[in-house]
C-alpha cells in the first residue's frame, strides 16, 4: 500500500536538503519512495494521477527509472508519457527515456 503522507514527507525533506546546499546520503528516502511505488502498478498509477501536483511528479521523476527496472512493464512508461501530457510545464522526457532503457529487451 501507498503511503502517500511518507512519501510526501521524504520529497519535502530531500528537497530541503538540496535547498539548503546540504549533501546528505538521501537514498534511504529515496529508496522508501520507489519501494512504496512498485508494489502495485494499479495503485501506482491512481497516486501519481490523483494524489500528486506538478512539482511533486517533477521532485520524484529522478525515481522513475528504478520504479521503471522494478516494474518491467510498457504500462509503466505509458503511465508517465500520460503525466508529461497531463504537466506541460514539467519536462520529465529525459526520464521517462530512462525509464525505457530501465526495461530489459
């Protein structure tokens, strides 16, 4: 299940370390993030449609790749092909390229 609050929690505290010039190991929050994201595809795809802003797509979009790897599934991608049309004035094209790569052949 998603934990929507946490991972709201871990964007809002790694973005305040980026911000404050800190360079803290963060992939324990980041690591929470994508394991709560790929357990269910399904769920996966109503949180990023209905839970979550423009910014906070863009803040986890460093994440897409490794859900992408966990996932191995098009729908995925499609997923996010969608959220870039959705947020015009986020470019997620870069990883949403990685999170195709992220897909073994």
């Amino acid at each position: 299940m998603i934990d929507k609050n946490k991972i709201f929690s871990n964007l809002e505290y790694i973005e305040s370390m980026n911000q404050d010039g800190a360079s803290p190991n963060l992939d324990e929050y980041w690591d929470e993030i994508v394991d709560m994201l790929s357990e269910d595809i399904e769920e996966t795809e109503k949180f990023l449609n209905n839970e979550c802003n423009e910014h906070q797509i863009e803040c986890m979009s460093g994440c897409f790749e490794d859900i992408s790897a966990n996932f191995q599934s098009e729908k995925f991608i499609a997923i996010l092909e969608d959220l870039q049309v959705k947020y015009p004035g986020i470019n997620i094209k870069q990883e949403i390229q990685w999170a195709k790569e992220a897909i073994e052949k």
